[in-house]
C-alpha cells in the first residue's frame, strides 16, 4: 500500500484540531497514513491519532539531545530523509507559517511540484482544488513528479474518526545544515487569543470600530462564545490591532464555521481571506455594501449597539 505522510504541528502540548481534516485528506485515498511528528513524544499523541485512523508515528528527532526547537533548514532535510527512508511520495502539511516555511523548501529540495492552500486533494488522481486569484475562482490542479506536496487550508476537510492502530517508528536524524539559519529567539505574539486560522468561530471588525478601545466591544462578545477577533486591514493599518488578526489577501485566510463582520464593507480582498466560512453573519449601517449581498444573515444597524447586546444575550445563557 502507498504511504503518505501528514506533517503533525503541536502547539502547548496539543495536536491542533486542523490535523484531523488533513489526515481524513489523506486517508481519502485508501492509502497508508504517516503522522511525522518533530522533535516531540509521539506517544503522547497516539490516542487522537489511532482515533482518526493514522497507520503509524514517526517520531523524528533532529540534531540530537540538544535539538533546536525551530529550524526550518533541519526540519525540512529530516522530513525529506524520513520520506526516502519509509518511501513517502506524498506529502501533507497545514498552510500555516509553519507548512509555509516547511513545504516549499521540501518541494524545492526534492524538486517536486507543490500545491499551497488546497480546500481538497484527491491524492489518487493528483489533483488539488485551491483557491485562486485571491480567491475569486477555484482551481483543480493536476500534479505529477516523483514526490507529490500539497498545503491544507486549515478547517476546510472534517475530521473523520476511523479507528486504527498505529506503529511506532523512531528516526533519530542527525542531518549536517549550512548553518545560515540559526533561530535566536523565540517570542509569544501580541495576541493571547486562539489563532484565528484555527478558530470555529471569528468576529471580525473593521473600519467602522474607530479605535483600539474600542475593539474591547469585539473580545468580550468573543469570550461569550469561545470565538477569535479578527479584523480588516484598515484596522491593522490604523494600528488598533495586529496584524496577526488580519483577515484577507494580505492577511490571514480563515475558514471558521462562523464569520460575524463588523463594520467591514466586504472588498475583494477581505473576501479572498474569509469567503470558505461555513456561515457569514453582516453587522453593516449600509444594506448596500458588498458584504451584505454575501452573507447568510444581515442585521442592519450600530455595531456599537448590536454587538452589546448579543454579547449580553450570550451572557444570560
Ligand atoms: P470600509 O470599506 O471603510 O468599510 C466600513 C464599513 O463599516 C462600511 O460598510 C460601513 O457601512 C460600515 N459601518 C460604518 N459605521 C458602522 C457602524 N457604526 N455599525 C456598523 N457598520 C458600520 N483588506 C482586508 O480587509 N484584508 C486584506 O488582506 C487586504 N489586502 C489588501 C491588499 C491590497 C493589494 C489592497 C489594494 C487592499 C487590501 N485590503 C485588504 C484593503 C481593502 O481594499 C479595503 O480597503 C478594506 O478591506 C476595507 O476595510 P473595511 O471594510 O474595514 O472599511
């Protein structure tokens, strides 16, 4: 049976919910998944893997007892002698900075074709369905090479818990690096809230929030609900928030169940980064405006007075 290969990313201990859609991509052609999971203990993880039908671990440890916890030129030659060793054509990873830093230097490595951000893979036929022109359109993409690469959009693919037993595969590999990237430090982001390209549901704010204080209104409507805030590029232009929260083109693309849009007009570019959300609520003063015409439901009024009062109502739940 083929093998193909998932790249696992962990945060704070945790596997992130966005693997699972990934493995259900690759478990979708009948083939053999292997989770490669970095510099981490892969039996801390074999519960929620067996459970969503992973066929074996592959723990990789770089550089020895002392390796470094980022190094995207020793990650990715130790993924790539992992995939010769275990022949994996195939290889999955989450569009995030993470796979954005790890897949293209694989691809180039190995010389194979790559296809970022895809919504669906069908691994059989090599082709991969992403979006294109900063969204406007979708795209099928027929790929073929010695070695296949594809980006996942985080959310997009569900879960499907199959259950398996998994095997455990330790590859200690100590591969020799230039040495040009070195990772000197590592620190927390500005925000303290769950990533938005993981969240199940955003509330976004745009130009009409008016201020940084303002934007507080956003955040304990989002606590209510266990959401992210995000925002439009004018509100990180103007400083309110960071860009980390930034939903569009040039920011993050985010494919929650919910979107709530407040104050955002709805440009071509905000939609490029929030059009695959499962539902989109508009909170707008103007029934005119882009956003209004594509979403699911529209409240025409205030922010300042709606967004209080839905954060009150969530309260009395
Ligand atoms: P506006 O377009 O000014 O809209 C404000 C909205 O708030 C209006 O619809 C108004 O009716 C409504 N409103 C006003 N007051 C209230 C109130 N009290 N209550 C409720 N509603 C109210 N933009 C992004 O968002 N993300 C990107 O990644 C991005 N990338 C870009 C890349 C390029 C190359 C370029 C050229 C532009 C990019 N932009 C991006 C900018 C984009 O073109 C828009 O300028 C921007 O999205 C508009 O932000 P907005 O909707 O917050 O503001």
């Amino acid at each position: 049976m083929e093998k193909t290969g998932v790249v696992i990313e962990i945060k704070k201990g945790r596997i992130k919910d966005a693997n699972l859609g990934m493995i259900a991509c690759a478990r979708a052609a009948n083939r053999e998944v292997y989770a490669l999971i970095l510099n981490d203990t892969a039996e801390n993880f074999r519960e929620i893997l067996e459970a969503h039908g992973v066929h074996a671990m592959v723990e990789i440890t770089t550089g020895g007892a002392d390796h470094t916890p980022w190094n995207p030129e020793q990650h990715t030659r130790a993924i790539i002698t992992a995939m010769e060793a275990l022949h994996i054509k195939a290889l999955l990873a989450l569009t995030t900075p993470m796979g954005r830093e790890l897949l293209p230097r694989i691809a180039a490595a190995l010389d194979a074709p790559l296809v970022m951000d895809c919504i669906d893979v069908d691994l059989e036929k090599g082709l991969a369905r992403t979006t294109l022109y900063s969204g406007k359109t979708i795209g099928t993409i027929q790929v073929t090479g010695s070695h296949e690469l594809f980006g996942i959009r985080p959310n997009v693919i569900a879960p499907v818990p199959v259950k398996t037993k998994a095997k455990m595969i330790s590859m200690p590999i100590d591969t020799p690096v230039s040495g040009k990237f070195k990772t000197v430090e590592i620190l927390p982001g500005q925000s303290s809230q769950t990533d938005i390209t993981e969240a199940d549901i955003i509330i976004s704010g745009g130009r009409a929030m008016q201020s940084k204080e303002n934007f507080d209104l956003l955040f304990q409507c989002a606590h209510t609900m266990g959401a992210a805030v995000g925002a439009s590029r004018v509100a990180v232009d103007m400083g309110w928030v960071p860009y980390t929260m930034q939903v569009g083109q040039t920011g993050e693309k985010v494919s929650p169940r919910v979107y709530i849009a407040c104050g955002i007009s709805g440009s071509i570019q905000h939609f490029a980064g929030m059009k695959m959300s499962g539902m989109i609520i508009a909170i707008n003063t103007n029934a005119e405006a882009a956003m209004v015409s594509n979403c699911d439901y529209f409240i025409e009024g205030d922010l300042f007075e709606i967004v209080p009062l839905l954060t009150q109502r969530l309260t009395q739940k």
